[in-house]
C-alpha cells in the first residue's frame, strides 16, 4: 500500500509457453511492482498483501519458483552483472553453456563476446548478456522489467525481436514504450492506478477512442511533437 491506495488491486493476468505477453501502462501505475509481486519480492504484512501464482493451474510459493521456473532480465543490465567476472564466467556460473547461450541472446560472435567484461560492453550488448544469463539458469518464465530503457530504437528492437523468438519460454515484457507492443507482443495488459483497465488477446485490437492504450498512444505522441 501507498498510503491509503493500494500499489496493486485486483490484478490477474496470464501467459503460456510460446507467448510474448505485454504490460504496459504510465509511471506508477503498478508495472514492475507486479513483477516483483509474482517474484515474491514485496513484503509482506497480513491483511495489506495478498494473491497467489498459479503453475499449469497449482498455486505455488514464488520464493521457491525464483531461478527455477522465473527468471527476470532487469532493466540495469551492466549493474546486474559481475564486474570482476567475463560473460562467459557470469553465464557458466548461472548454470549455461556460455556460447550457445550468447547465441541465443542474439550474438553473431559469441566467442568474442564471451570473454568481455561488464564495462567493455555497450549497453545494447549488456542487455543481451543478460539476457544470456538469464536463460543460463534454464527458468521457462522470463519476466522483463523495461529491459529496453535508454537504449537507441534499432536496439530496442533487436532486444525485442531476440525475446520474441524464445519460443520455448513464456516471456513477459513490462515497458512504458507502446510502440514496442503492437510489432511484438502476442497480448498485452494495460495497469491504471494498479488495477488493469483494458487487455486484449491482439495488441492491435486497442485501438479506438476511449481505450486506455489508444488514449495514452495519442498523449505520448502529442508530447513528443
């Protein structure tokens, strides 16, 4: 709770194996606080949280699905890596086979690649060692918090197409960037004030006056003109 309003109120949402599932929403409106929600990384105080995650239909504790079944890219992607470690070292640590990984991520190179450290790479390339390691712990859920954030629109999308064909994981992409979603995303939720106020099963089915996202789509383009 913030004050006397809840963070989040109400939120549900889901995502199967082979989809790229959106959460998009303004600052504040509860985005990256679900996901450490579904990680079980809020505190916790009787009667003010509650909720539950539910794996192929049976609840589970989130503490023990960290690293096992969820694995979340951060959107500080040099500060979440090791900088005394090489990315091959990083990668073998969190369990992966370091080249296959790298290639994975979207690495022509993976050899060269692989013996850089943490503030030899830019931060396109550290996004995407990150993403290496994330996959390394072998998780079938990955949860993306802004992950492309400060970086330049080509690479955005090269992040983004890279999660996109992960296939055979279950990926949920937070951003704050809606022209990332309709090009990309399978579904895509829509968080005001923490409570979901629009979803759709096709982002581009958002559109038309008066939906939450088509709305903010035109107020972000306003702004920019």
């Amino acid at each position: 709770m913030a004050g006397t309003r809840p963070v989040l109120d109400d939120v549900s949402f889901s995502v199967a194996t082979g989809e790229l599932v959106a959460i998009v929403g303004p600052s504040g409106s509860g985005k990256s606080a679900l996901l450490r929600a579904v990680l079980g990384l809020l505190p916790f105080r009787p009667g003010l949280t509650s909720g539950r995650v539910l794996v192929d239909g049976s609840p589970a504790d989130p503490r023990d699905l960290r690293g096992r079944v969820l694995s979340k890219l951060a959107q500080d992607a040099r500060g979440s890596l090791d900088p005394l470690s090489t990315v091959a070292r990083s990668i073998t640590r969190a369990g992966g086979d370091p080249l296959p990984c790298l290639r994975r991520a979207g690495f022509e190179e993976p050899s060269f690649v692989a013996t850089r450290y943490p503030h030899e790479l830019s931060g396109g390339m550290a996004q995407r060692v990150a993403l290496a390691v994330a996959l390394a712990a072998g998780a079938p859920v990955l949860l993306c918090d802004e992950p492309t954030t400060g970086l330049d629109a080509p690479v955005q999308r090269e992040i983004v197409h890279g999660l996109r064909g992960l296939r055979e994981h279950a990926v949920v992409l937070v951003t704050h960037d809606l022209e990332l979603v309709d090009a990309a995303c399978d579904r895509v939720y829509v968080l005001g004030d923490g409570r979901v106020v629009d979803e759709a099963a096709r982002p581009s089915a958002l559109v038309g006056a008066g939906r939450p996202l088509w709305d903010a789509t035109l107020a972000l383009r306003r702004r920019r003109a």
